[in-house]
C-alpha cells in the first residue's frame, strides 16, 4: 500500500479511471480535456463528488503544472506569488486548484480575473456551494461552469471493489473481502460520497485480520449514525425546501413527507416550513379546498405554541392534507393578471357612484349618488359596474370546490348582464 488515506490514494489518474460521472463522461468534456481546449472552469458539486480528483485528471491529461490551494487557508499574498510565478514562466502551463474557491472573497477573485482572461494560468476553482451566489459574475462568465452530481449507490460500490482489489494503491494486499450486502450498506450510509466510503471501508479493513471474509453485522459497526446534508440558509436549504413545495403542488405525499424528514432532522426552523404551507395553502390550493389555509394557519399556531418535536407532528397532517387536496392557483394567476394590467396602464379613476360620500365637499361633488345598493335586489346583484372599464382577471377552475364556485360565478355573471340592460 501506498501512503495517505486510501482516498488520496484511489484518485483517477486519467479520464478513463473516472467513475459515476456519466452525463459528463458523456459529454464534450473529454475531447475538451484531451484536445487542450477545456479552459478555466468551476467545479461545482457536493462532498466526494470527485472535483479534485477531476482537477488532477484534467492537469494531468493536459501535462501541465498542477498548484493547489485552499481558499480557507490562502490570502492575497500567497495569491500573488502563485500567479506572478505563472506569468514569468508561462512555459509551464500552470493549472492552479482552488478548493472551496467560494471562500474567496470579491477582491481575491477580482485579482484572478487578468490571468484567467489572458490564460496566463488554467483555473479550477471547486466549490460545493451555489457558484451563482459566491463567485463574481466578471469570473462566471470567463469559466465553463461543471455541475457534478452525488455518486449513485452502484458508483461507490464499483469504487469499493476497486479498492479492495488494487493491491498498488488499495487495500488488495490485506486479502479481505466483502460481500454485497456490506458494500451496498456503506454505500447506502455514506450519500454519494466517495471519500467517506473509502474512509469506512479503510477503517474496516485496517482492523480486520488479513484475509477475513467482513460480514455486513461487522461492517455496520463502523458506521456512524447518518448524518444529514442540510446547510441552513445556503443551497440545500433552498434545494430542499423547494422539492417539499413541489412535491406537494405535484399531489405526491410520500416525496413531500420525505423532505419534511429530512428538514426536520436536518435543524431546519418548524415555523419556516409552516410559513411555506400558508403560501402553498393560497398559491396552490386556493379555492379548490379553502379549509387549506385554516389547517396551514392552525400548523403555524402549532408551531409557535408547541415547537419541537411535537410540531412534527401537525406538520406531517398539514402536509399529508395540502399534498391530497385538489388544486387550483386560480387566484394566483387572477392576481397576477390584475397586478400586470395595473402596471402597464396604471390606475384607473374610480367611477362617481362608487366614491366614498361622507362630509360636505363629496356630497356637493355627487359621490356616491347614483351607486346602486345591492341588498335592494334580488340575490344582491344591481347590474351596476365597478369599474369605469371593466376587465376580466378571474377565471375560475372546474376543481375540487372551486367547481361549485365556478358554477355561481357563471351564473351571477349572466345575471349581472341581463340586469345592465
């Protein structure tokens, strides 16, 4: 065995030794790669994704000068040393590594800007953040943006196998094997991230004698309790909740109790999730089943009057509810159109008969004289008009209640018109 932790060890050496990532295998990636061509780029994805390793690779396959550095630990000077060093030996064709290149604030990343745009060096940055919230645009746009994905199951197995075979880098001199079961629940355990199964796999192999055959009992034990990947305020935050938001418009209550568990566990704020199901309650919901907003404003109460963890519980009912009522944002999109209409042609003069007649300067201007009192008629419909130019915003669905609300308005609306006349 080598040194350094199997991780380090195991990395790709080329293109082909990449695994589980085969959108962008199979995308122009490679012959960018090999023809030179790639250019600077932002490696963004989750822990163990393999953004380093793929940094190493492109260095690598293109021979160049590889530096690494570490946002965290850099600062301008360090910063400076690198990118002079590059310009007067521009020979070397350096590629220069920075990892959680999000950490960089706006002047360093301001300070890479000439040497990128001159390709004095060859930029990767990684990052595991959102690059669209933490790298400047100037730097954005001279980048080619590489969204990486969390390793399937299948993926870390195969890199298990590989490890555990490869007697040069890997664990293939100690002889131990493990069955599919073990190896399925590390990969399980670990959620995409390879360094964390290369990690257990090291641990269970270094204290297992050589040539043990590891069951699944043992290799449990050296597994640590499941951690979940929840950032507050940062992109899973915002990627999770927006998957319960959609899960529930989608009529999908399993999906949506899902992300409520893995926010919940994650730490995420009970009354946030609540604040999202009163929107969702009006935006979603609507008039298909009004009782939604009256739960979700009772989950809310709930949340604020017990917290945790005997909120979860209302809120499990509210979103189990919210997923299996019918749907409608009729009045989502009626707003909408009314608040476009406003914006374009601006406020229109409220009609005479419609002004408010109180004190003596109204009434000698007439307000109100020729309104209409619509409990003076029949089921409360005069025929008067409420705006000087009406228009027509609401348009009702034939779902869930809003059906029966659709029928009346049809209804009134004929009734309205026949009384015009």
């Amino acid at each position: 065995m080598g040194s350094g932790p199997l991780a380090v060890r195991m990395r790709p050496r080329n293109l082909d030794e990449i695994i589980g990532q085969d959108a962008l295998m199979q995308s122009p990636f490679i012959d960018l790669v090999r023809n030179q061509s790639l250019g600077s780029v932002i490696l963004y994805g989750p822990p163990g994704s393999g953004k380093t390793s793929i940094a190493e690779v492109i260095a690598n396959e293109e021979k160049r000068h590889f530096v690494k550095i570490n946002a965290v630990l850099s600062n301008v000077t360090e910063l400076r040393e690198i990118l002079k060093s590059a310009q007067c030996d521009p020979s070397e064709r350096t590629v220069l590594f920075i990892d959680e290149i999000h950490r960089f604030n706006k002047s360093q990343q301001d300070l890479l800007l000439p040497d990128v745009e001159m390709g004095t060096i060859q930029l990767i940055g990684a990052t595991t953040h959102n690059p669209g919230f933490y790298v400047i645009n100037p730097l954005l746009s001279r980048c080619r943006l590489i969204e990486l994905e969390p390793l399937s199951n299948e993926a870390i197995i195969t890199i298990l196998k590989n490890a555990l075979a490869d007697k040069e880098r890997g664990l293939g001199a100690m002889n131990c094997t493990l069955g599919g079961e073990a190896l399925t629940l590390i990969a399980e355990q670990c959620n995409g991230d390879s360094r964390k199964a290369l990690n257990v796999l090291e641990s269970i192999v270094l204290n297992t004698p050589t040539g043990t055959s590891v069951t699944v009992e043992r290799a449990g034990k050296f597994l640590f309790k499941q951690q979940i990947t929840y950032d507050a305020d940062e992109d899973e935050h915002y990627n999770t909740i927006s998957a319960y938001i959609k899960s529930i418009r989608g009529c999908d209550p399993d999906a949506a109790l899902y992300w409520l568990a893995v926010m919940l566990e994650g730490g995420e704020d009970p009354r946030f999730i609540a604040r999202r199901l009163l929107i969702i309650a009006s935006e979603d919901i609507g008039l298909a089943d009004s009782r939604a907003i009256l739960i979700a404003n009772a989950c809310f109460d709930a949340c604020e009057r017990l917290g945790l963890p005997e909120c979860r519980l209302s809120l499990a009912h509210t979103t189990v509810f919210c997923a299996l009522a019918p749907k409608s944002n009729s009045t989502y999109l009626a707003l909408g159109a009314a608040t476009a209409h406003v914006k374009k042609y601006g406020k229109e003069a409220v009609p005479i008969w419609l002004r408010d007649a109180h004190g003596t300067a109204s009434k000698k201007l007439q307000h109100g004289k020729y309104y209409q009192y619509s409990h003076d008629f029949d089921r409360n419909i005069s025929g008067q008009e409420y705006m000087l130019t009406p228009k027509t915003f609401y348009i009702p669905k034939e779902i869930g209640a809003e059906k029966i609300l659709a029928e009346r308005h049809k209804e009134l609306k004929a009734l309205r018109k026949k009384r015009e006349t």
